[in-house]
C-alpha cells in the first residue's frame, strides 16, 4: 500500500520543484519512488537523517538542499499516523516530527500518504501525541502539560537502548495521551509552554492533499 501510494504522489512531481521529503516508511517509498525521475531538475529538502540517507541511496544525494538555502518548497510529500476527515493530523511517531512541521507547512502543496486504518474520527485515536521539548527542562515541560491539559506523559525511550530517544536536533519527545480527543487550538496551546519546541498536531494544514490506500489497490483523496 505504501508503494502505491508513494507511485500515485508522483503525479504532483513536476520539473524545476524544491520538493520537501517527509519522514518515516511511506516517506521512505516515495523517496525511492521519486529516483524514477531523476532526469527531472529537482531539489530536495529531507525532513530527517533518515530520508536524507533513504535520498543517498536511491542516487538522489546530489540534489539535496537545507532548509536555510532554499527559498521555498513547492510540495512536501510525508505520511502521518493519525487524519481524520477534517484534515486534523497526528505525526511523529517515527521522531521527526520539527522538521516536518517546518517543511509540510512551508509547502506550496501539502500531499499526505496513508492507509486507511489510519483516518480516524478523533485524535489522538491509539497514538500518544508526541512533543519535542529542550532536554534540559523535560520533567518541567511534561509536567506542565499534565497540569494544563490533565492525562498523562511519558520520556520516549529507545527500543532495545538504554535512555530517551534523541532527534535529529538533539531534543528529547515527551509522549502525552490525553484523556480525550484533543481539538486543533491544543497545536498553539502547547506552544506556549515554555521549552515545547513543536508538537506532532498539524492542524494548519486544511488544504492538504490526503491520498487514503486501502487493502484492495485503491487510492483515494
Ligand atoms: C515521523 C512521522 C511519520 O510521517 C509518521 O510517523 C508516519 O510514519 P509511517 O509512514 O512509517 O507510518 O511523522 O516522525
């Protein structure tokens, strides 16, 4: 399903585009994908080390760019782990959810990948909502958040490592489960606990292009 849709993304790919590259495994195939039109003039902005080595590999490494040195981003192609059907998402289960954010929202056009299962009613539905917070203040910043949304939080940790996940910029994620659906004005409330970085609520993003793949081959907007 992720090929498929990662195939059908490469329709909104056109020649002379800075294209943002999302993160996690259906980024991942659209990457991959993307290597079919390397003769197209592209340049390309990775939203994680992940998808920047994923870009390497598939022959894609010489027209990677930071963000700083381009002046926009025509389409930033990315999967999600919650959509409902206001377009209210939920990213950053794979961690790089900053970049993302800076990139998904500085799009042109905003296309998103993903399979049905994950088009729910509500978020958070299963995912806990994932924070990037300054290291230094974790503790602080988790327990603020439980104090002025209630739920609970937790210090993401790596699987099989001992201590917290790290990102990409060297901040730590605070996973927080509400007590129950969040609605979008959560994004900015969030924000303005001191030491929250981003948050992995993308609510800005109404006219995103959402492609749903199901089981049986379809692909769907
Ligand atoms: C990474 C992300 C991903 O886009 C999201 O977790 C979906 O990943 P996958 O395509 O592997 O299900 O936000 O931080």
């Amino acid at each position: 399903m992720k090929h498929l849709l990662a195939t059908h993304a490469l329709r909104y790919v056109k020649g002379g585009m800075v294209i943002g590259l999302g993160s996690g495994t259906t980024a991942r195939e659209f990457i991959k994908a993307l290597a079919a039109l390397r003769h197209l003039d592209l340049t390309l902005v990775a939203t994680s080390a992940d998808s920047e080595v994923v870009a390497y590999e598939v022959g894609l490494g010489d027209r990677l760019r930071p963000m700083w040195a381009v002046d926009k981003i025509d389409l930033a192609v990315d999967g999600a782990d919650e959509v409902t059907r206001g377009k209210l998402m939920l990213k950053g289960r794979g961690g790089a959810l900053l970049r993302e954010k800076v990139v998904d929202y500085a799009a042109e056009k905003f296309v998103v990948l993903v399979e049905r299962h994950k088009v729910v009613d509500f978020i958070p539905a299963r995912n806990p909502v994932p924070v990037e917070v300054l290291p230094w203040a974790w503790r602080h910043v988790a327990r603020q958040i439980e104090k002025k949304f209630g739920g609970s939080t937790a210090l993401r940790t790596g699987e099989g490592k001992l201590g917290p996940v790290v990102t990409d910029n060297g901040n730590y994620i605070v996973d927080w489960r509400p007590e129950g659906p969040i609605d979008e004005r959560v994004e900015d409330e969030l924000k303005q606990i001191p030491g929250v970085l981003e948050t992995g609520i993308f609510s800005k993003r109404k006219d995103a292009v959402v492609l749903v793949a199901d089981e049986k081959g379809t692909v769907e907007e």
